[in-house]
C-alpha cells in the first residue's frame, strides 16, 4: 500500500514535500533542488514478495493453470503458489531429499504474476515515479525466468534468494551454441599460427589460449567457435576504416559476430558500441624519445670524486676546516706570546696545511692535556670528520663506477610539452590523450606506426606501450616496416626502414623512454550483450583458477627479447682503471706541485747561494742566526750532562695544529712527550752538540 506522506505524522522536515510513503515508511522527499532519501528501499515481503513484483496469488488468470500443472507433475496444488517459501525443501521429486539436498532446496521463491512484475515505464511515469526508484511499484522490478514445468513463471529474487539451482540456467545461451568470432592476431598475446598449405584457420598466444580454456567451463556442452574470414565485415570497416578493432567491436555490437579476440583497448567510444567482458591485463604508456648519450670525458672523470658533495657543500667544509685553523692559531698566539707562534702569513698557511692533512687522513692528534677548549675542539674535529667522511665514502663507490647512461632528450612528457614536442600517438587513444595534456599530439591509424612516423619528422616523440617497446628493442617493429616497404604497401619515404628524414641510420635501440607511465588502458574482448553474463562467468572463474598466468607461463617463447646491449654496471663488478683515473690524476696533480716546489726553491739556492736556507720548523721564515756566532739574541744550547742523566729540552709539536712550540719542560733520559720530541745531547765522540 502506497499513500501520501504527510510531514507531521511521519516526521518528515517541514519544508520537505513528500510524493509517496510505502510500508517502510517515507521513501523519498523533495527540497528544493535536492532529493533526500530518508530510509532503506522497501525490504521483500515476508510471503508475498516484492511489492515491485508480488507473487502470484488466487485472483490470478494464471493461478488454476499452474496449479494444474503441479499437481500433474505429483506436487501439491499449492506449490509455488503460497508466497515466498521452500517449496522443495525435502521434495524427493525435486531432488531435495536426503541428508545432504543441493544448496537451492532452502531457497525461497514463488510464481509471481506476470501483469504486475514487469517494470513499466509509462505507468511509473503516470503515477509520478521515476524510473528506477521506489516510488511505483511499476518503476522497478525483480529477475524472473520462464517455469520448464508449468506455464508460470517464477523468481527466486523476489523472496530475497538467487536462483542458484543449476548453472545451465546461467549458461543456457551458450551451451551447446556456435559462437561467431573474429580473431585480431597481435603478438605476442593474439598469434597467427594459420597453415600455409592448408590454409586452416589457427590461432594461439595467452589470450586466445585463455578465452578457448575458459570456454570449457561451460558445461555439459562446450561452445563450438568458429573464425571468421576477416578482422570485420565490409559495412563496419565502411563505417570505422582507420581502425580494424573499432570495426570488429561494431560488428558485435550489430550482431554480426558474438565476439572479437583481440588485444582490443577499452575506450569510451568503444564501450558505447558493446558491452565488454572483464578486462585481461593494462596496457602501459609511456612517452618514447631519442636519448642522449651522456659522453664519458676526460673532464667528467676529473670531476667524479668531487660528486659525493655539491658545490655548496665542499665551500661549507673548507670554511669549517679554515675556520679550526685560525682558531687554534689564535689560541697558540695567545699561550705563547707572539714569540711562541709565527705571526706571519706563513705561519697561518702552515696551521692551514695541518688541518687539512689531518681532516684527509681521517684523524690528528691534538693537545686534549692543555685545558678544557682543547678538549672540546678536539671533539668538534672529530665528530665533524667521522661524518663528514663517512658520508663521502658510503656514496664515492657508486659514482666512481661511469656508464653510458641513456637519458631521453627530455625528462618526461610535461618537458615535452613545454618545448613545443609533436607526439605522435595511436588514432584510438588521441581524443583520451588530448582531454588530459592538450592538442599536441599527431594521430596514426596503425598502432605500430609510430617508429617510422618519428623517423619520417612527423613528430618529435611518441606514445607507445611497453609491449610495443618491448618489440621495438627485438628488431620486431623494424622488421616489419622493412616487409612493408618490400612488398610495396608503402613507400620507402613512409617506412623508414634504414635511415631518417635527415638521413641518419635509424637504430631503434637509440629510443627511450622519457619519465613514468602517463596512462594505463585495460584491455579486454566485447562480446553480444545476450551471453555477456554466462561467458563473463567463464572468463573470472578461469582467471581466478590461475588460466590466464599458466598460458603467458606457457607462451613465454613468443615474448620478444631485446637485441640491444646494456651497458649496466654493478659495484659488485668493481672499480677499473677508468673509475679511477680522477682520483688519479688529481693525486698526482697535487704531488707534481710539491715537486715543482721543491725544484724552484733549489734553483732559487743555486742562483743566491748566499741566501738564508729552509729552517725545518718554519715554511719560508727566515731561521734564528747560529748561536756559535754570537748572537746575543739566540737562545742558549745546553752544553753538559746533568746529574742523573742528559738535559733535554723538549719541543713539543702538535700534528693537529701543525706548529711547533718551545717549552721549559725538560726530560730524563728514555722519557718522550707527545708523539713527536727533538732532543739536544753531547755526543761524547766528538763534543759536538748532536740532534737527536
């Protein structure tokens, strides 16, 4: 029953203006410009099914006719006729005795009524419903199949089961049918293998291979397929000649053939003909360019073990070591008095070096027993090397080891588009392509035309799938423009077979691809609408038993295999003398200067003999005079043995400043301070005093 709502007494909001209130309660209410749904659709009945389509009852013309026929067959006059029940529930006429009866025996059905269950339109419309909605009962309807035993007709849906008795019922358009079908070949999934002697029609691959195992699954009585003689009739390829594929589809659309196996994209314009079964497999795209050879130069290897760190990060670490440097130069000024340090610019080049050296070998030593801020430096120094070249190294082993990395002329589509690329692309997919990245793109009719279209200079890039990269590397695509332009379908200008517009051999291993995937198109078969259910069932129970895996296992020989050469290293492979011919060259680089240092300073000797030479202590500082000249200036050189053993002075060098201070401390005999100490003896040989 069905009757106006009223806002109060069904709570509706004041505003609302309700059409129709079922048993549920209110089912729809209109505000302005919006649609409120308030409750759930009205549930099934308990015994009279549906109200969109009720079962039959005994004011029914068909209720005495089936009653009839029932009660011929051995079951009650009543069966099926009483609502929604299990009517075959411990039937042994139906089959649904015994301890364990077929999963349908508990289902509820019952024969409805034929003037009532079908949905129409024109009296949902009338009584101001909408199609599809619960307003009518005439609006919405549930599945009903025809009786094989009465002249009813009954539902298993309208008593809120599914008709699940027997599978035949499912695939009864299918079985034992003859199925019309064209056959696309597209390797390596859709393979020609047609005799050429006999002529007779063969095909293979995973997907033909798949949709024959997943015909089988119809049973008792398989489908019998036979091929068509062409891809599509002379009408379709009329209608849709830039494209076999899109021909096919409208001949199943039309009902010329039930199917087409093909590797056939599922696009908008293409769905809009006929209905398609569950997709396969995507297809990939991906922008394909020309590459760029990244040339490995003389330069390039120089320039190798500086990559670890950019150019802002080498200033930061030499302002940091320059920095340590001055400070402890400051500080050693400050300990010892400008007597205690070289002042000099000499002198801060000299703590400069040290730091330096030091910071490369990893490690310095340091006079951490001075105080507290030697400690601290200390610790600055070394926490700022364990990183800093711990970071160096975990990173130098890859990028010493130079390949010939392959880079596209441009980095992906979007670079492309910026610098004004013609992409050429398949007909089927442009109006896909230009919704999302514009008109740039030039159209071919065959989907494997893009190479020689890009070598003819119609375009500067192209769009292709990952299969049909696979076989451009194969030599596949090649290969058969080649045959093309041998058989006089098309002329050497259009194929391209040996060399570009400019003249340059074409090598289609130069090809690349340029950024990530742009787009993914399922792929899938279109099939008549009238067996879409039964052989959609086919395909996903197949798929789901693993068919559609075990036949690309079993087809792997016909995938293509690239012919071009890699040139992919490894670290595991190690670093040859090429790898590391910068750090070479740069080693020795700073070696030749120090020899060239060293020449200059002795030819430098040779020309003014009479000039001061190198003290050991001092880079370029003119050394203190000899003591045994008078020098009242000069410090003292102890000269006797004291009691207890010799009198030492120690010089007391830091490494991690790199200078050299004197100090008052002297030592006993066999005793060192630091790492590194000069001693001053008599030789007891000569009288001579001796360093030791």
């Amino acid at each position: 029953v069905w009757r106006v709502a009223d806002p109060v007494e069904d709570g509706l909001p004041r505003k609302a203006a309700t059409r129709l209130v079922g048993p549920g309660g209110p089912a729809m209410m209109r505000t302005t410009g919006l649609i409120w749904f308030l409750i759930l659709p009205p549930e099934t009945t308990a015994d009279g099914g549906a109200l969109e389509c009720p079962c039959l009852n005994s004011t029914s013309a068909q209720y005495a006719a089936i009653s009839a026929a029932s009660v011929s067959r051995g079951l009650s006059a009543t069966y099926g006729l009483e609502g929604c029940k299990a009517y075959d529930a411990n039937i042994s006429l139906t089959g649904c005795d015994g301890a364990s009866p077929p999963e349908h025996c508990g289902n509820f059905w019952c024969y409805i009524d034929l003037d009532l269950c079908p949905k129409r339109d024109d009296l949902c419309i009338a009584n101001g419903g909408v199609p599809g909605s619960y307003t009518s009962p005439y609006c919405r309807t549930r599945d009903y199949v025809s009786s094989e035993s009465s002249p009813g007709y009954l539902s298993y849906e309208t008593c809120g089961s599914i008709n699940v008795y027997n599978v035949s019922l499912l695939t009864a358009d299918v079985e034992g049918h003859v199925l019309q079908i064209s056959v696309i070949p597209s390797s390596p999934w859709v393979i020609d293998k047609t005799s050429p002697i006999s002529g007779l029609k063969k095909f293979g691959g995973p997907s033909y291979d798949f949709f024959v195992e997943a015909l089988e699954c119809i049973q008792p009585n398989v489908p019998t397929v036979k091929i068509a003689a062409d891809y599509a009739t002379a009408g379709s390829r009329a209608k849709f000649p830039s494209s076999d594929y899109t021909a096919c589809v409208h001949d199943v659309a039309v009902g010329n053939l039930d199917m087409c196996v093909a590797d056939l994209w599922l696009t908008p314009e293409r769905n809009q003909l006929a209905t398609f079964l569950p997709a396969l497999r995507q297809d990939f795209f991906y922008l394909v360019v020309p590459q760029k050879i990244e040339e490995v130069t003389f330069w390039s290897r120089l320039i190798r073990p500086f990559m670890p760190f950019t150019e802002d990060g080498w200033l930061g670490i030499g302002a940091f070591l320059c920095s340590m440097a001055t400070v402890l130069w400051i500080l050693h000024v400050v300990e010892n008095g400008w007597e205690g340090c070289n002042m000099s610019v000499v002198g801060w080049i000299r703590f400069q070096f040290a730091i330096w050296h030091d910071f490369l070998l990893g490690g310095g030593n340091v006079e951490v027993e001075k105080g507290p801020v030697y400690k601290f430096l200390h610790l600055s120094f070394a926490f700022f090397i364990l990183v800093a070249l711990a970071s160096y190294t975990a990173s130098l082993a890859s990028m010493l080891v130079i390949q010939r990395d392959a880079a596209g002329a441009v980095k992906d589509i979007y670079e492309a588009i910026d610098q004004d690329y013609r992409i050429c692309a398949p007909s089927a997919l442009v109006e896909t392509f230009e919704s999302v990245f514009g008109k740039v793109f030039v159209p071919h009719a065959d989907y494997m035309a893009g190479p020689r279209n890009f070598y003819a200079g119609n375009c500067e890039g192209m769009v292709l799938s990952q299969d049909l990269i696979d076989q451009l590397y194969a030599g596949q695509i090649k290969d058969k423009d080649c045959a093309e332009v041998a058989s006089g379908s098309i002329t050497d200008a259009e194929g391209r077979c040996h060399s570009d517009h400019r003249g340059s051999t074409r090598v289609d291993c130069h090809l690349v691809k340029a950024g990530d995937l742009i787009w993914s198109i399922p792929l899938s078969f279109p099939v008549r609408t009238k067996i879409a259910h039964p052989v959609s069932w086919a395909f996903i129970k197949s798929q789901t038993s693993g068919a559609y895996a075990r036949n690309i296992e079993a087809n792997q020989h016909s995938f293509p295999s690239s012919k071009c050469v890699a040139e992919d290293r490894t670290e595991e492979e190690g670093l040859n003398l090429g790898d590391l011919s910068g750090m070479i060259f740069i080693s020795l680089f700073i070696a030749i200067f120090g020899l060239l240092i060293h020449a200059g300073t002795l030819a430098f000797r040779r020309l003014k003999p009479d000039a001061p030479s190198d003290d050991p202590n001092a880079l370029w500082a003119v050394p203190p005079p000899d003591p045994k000249a008078g020098d009242p200036e000069a410090p003292a050189v102890p000269e006797k043995l004291l009691e207890g053993g010799l009198e030492v002075v120690v010089e007391a060098r830091s490494a991690f400043a790199g200078a050299n201070v004197e100090t008052d401390e002297t030592a006993t005999k066999g005793e060192q301070k630091d790492h590194d100490v000069q001693s001053v003896s008599e030789d007891p040989n000569d009288g001579k005093v001796q360093t030791l």
